[in-house]
C-alpha cells in the first residue's frame, strides 16, 4: 500500500496542501488542508468521511464502529449511491445501494485554485459490476473543497443500450442530537414513507424527526436548511439535476441492528440525501451523460 500511496503523491500531491496518506485499515486517502478548510476523501467508495471548513466544527459524521475493508460500505460520510438506491428491486442479493461505494476508484486530478482545492475521482464498468448490472457506464466525482463543499456526479453511458438508474449522495451530516435537528425547505412537499410501504403523504411545516425515518421527497429541488439547536448553526444543502431528497435517520432500534454504527450514535447523524431514485429514476441513452450536483455550505 505504501507503494501506491507513494506514486499517488509523486503524481498529484500539492505539497502539504493537497496529499495522499493512509487512511482507516491501510486504505488510500486524500488528506487536504488550507486556510478554507480541511477534508479527508478515500479513494474506496470516492467516499468524503471529513470536512471542516475554518471556524467551524466536524460537517460529516463518520461511525466509530465503521467498517474499513475492501468490499465493504464505510459507515458515514458521503457514500455514492449507484445504479440503484436501497435493494436492488430483481435481485435482494445484491449489494445495498450498488457497487460503487464499495469500489476503489481512480485519481484522475488534485488541483488548488485559489483557497478551492479541486478533486477528481472516477470509476467505470468491468468484470465485477457486470455480474451484477449489464451495462457499460463510467462514473465521475468532482470535488471542490473550501469554504462551501461542492459535489458533482457525472454518469455517462458508454455502452450501446440505454439503462435506466438511480443515484443519490448519501450525505451523513454531524449534528448536536437528531432530537433537537429540524429541517426547514420542504413544507407542502408530498413524500413516501419507506417504512410504511411507501405511504405517500404531504410535509406539514418544518421536518421534524421523532422515531425511525426513511422518507422519500417528491420533485423537489428546493434549497434545504438543517437547523441544528445544540451545536448552533444551521447547513444550507442547495442541489442541481435532482427531483428527490431522502432524509433518514434509524433511529435507536434500527441503530442496534447495525454492526458497523454504535447504539447510541444515530443522535450525532442525519441524512439528507440528494439524489434522483423511484419514478425520478435517469434513463441514458448510449454516449449520453446526466450530472447531479450538491453543495453544501455553513451558516453560524
């Protein structure tokens, strides 16, 4: 490992600014600081587990019982979700919301620009996505980090079908306590209630968790704010190219059901997801391209 980290800074590092290290279980990460902010982003899963712009506290929660292993989803942060969200609807043995974030991915880039410091991951059909999805694809994260974290996934149809998939970036946000968290930007909203069969229902006023929540909100683009009142600031989560938003929370019971997240930290998260899934779902033609983007900025 120490040997591709090694010719990974040979071919991308911006000195102290911009490197690789190794990460959790030996795993490749890009180790980024600034005057801006600070990230960490592996190259398993193009996952961001940290980002820190100055003057603020941790933006991403990242589980201390995570898994770091190849194959393996880490628990927290950014994940990728692609091409589908949540099971696989033919086959339940697939992996839970694909086969991307558990993939290395390539460094295609690491470039500064001004107090930005810009990334680019991508990763592509083979052998192994193939025996679980037919089609041919290559897949692009664009990262900028600073003061505000902007996001851009780029999927392109390199094969000669159309395909139809679903995307989503699975945003673990640090909060106080979940408890005490609302989310202000979706009143009048109609979502479906994965835990219910997928109940349609209509937000009334603020999002307010107080069990288990999976919800799915409908042809939104809407600027999102997460209010949190025991850590005093508030995240603004503003998207490009995506009709749904997924908040989700499993609370204490589903909390304990998972081996990688402890007990008790489902109150320190909060997922607010966008992404494009159910009948918002993205067909590509063949040598056609769909690009989502998110950013998400700090408001004290």
């Amino acid at each position: 490992m120490a040997t591709e980290i090694e010719t990974l800074n040979a071919a991308f590092a911006i000195g102290d600014r911009a490197k690789l290290v190794a990460g959790q279980g030996g795993l490749p990460k890009i180790q980024i600081a600034t005057a801006s902010a600070s990230a960490e982003i592996y190259l398993h899963g193009a996952h961001i587990t940290s980002w820190i712009p100055s003057g603020a506290k941790e933006i991403i929660f990242v589980s201390e019982s995570s898994l770091w292993k190849d194959g393996r989803a880490i628990r927290g942060g950014i994940p990728v979700c692609f091409p589908w969200f949540r099971a696989k609807m033919d086959d339940p043995a697939a992996p839970a919301h694909g086969f991307v974030r558990t993939k290395s991915w390539m460094l295609e880039s690491l470039s500064a620009n001004g107090d930005s410091t810009q990334v680019i991951l991508a990763t592509e059909s083979d052998e192994s996505t193939r025996h679980w999805w037919p089609y041919d694809f290559h897949l692009e994260l664009r990262i900028a980090v600073g003061a505000q974290l902007a996001l851009e996934l780029i999927a392109s149809n390199t094969g000669t079908s159309p395909f139809q998939f679903e995307e989503a970036l699975h945003t673990y946000h640090h909060v106080g306590d979940v408890r005490q968290t609302s989310i202000t930007g979706l009143n009048g909203v109609s979502f479906l209630d994965n835990r219910r069969g997928n109940r349609e229902n209509i937000q009334d006023g603020d999002v307010i968790l107080i069990d288990a929540t999976d919800d799915a909100y409908l042809n939104t683009v809407n600027s999102l704010t997460i209010d949190d009142r025991v850590l005093q600031r508030r995240i603004q989560v503003d998207k490009q190219n995506s009709k749904t938003t997924i908040v989700w929370n499993p609370w204490d019971s589903g909390a304990k059901a998972l081996a990688d997240l402890g007990d008790h930290e489902w109150t320190q998260m909060l997922c607010v997801e966008a992404s494009n899934i159910l009948g918002s779902a993205v067909m590509l033609k063949p040598g056609e391209e769909h690009r989502m983007a998110v950013t998400i900025s700090v408001i004290e």
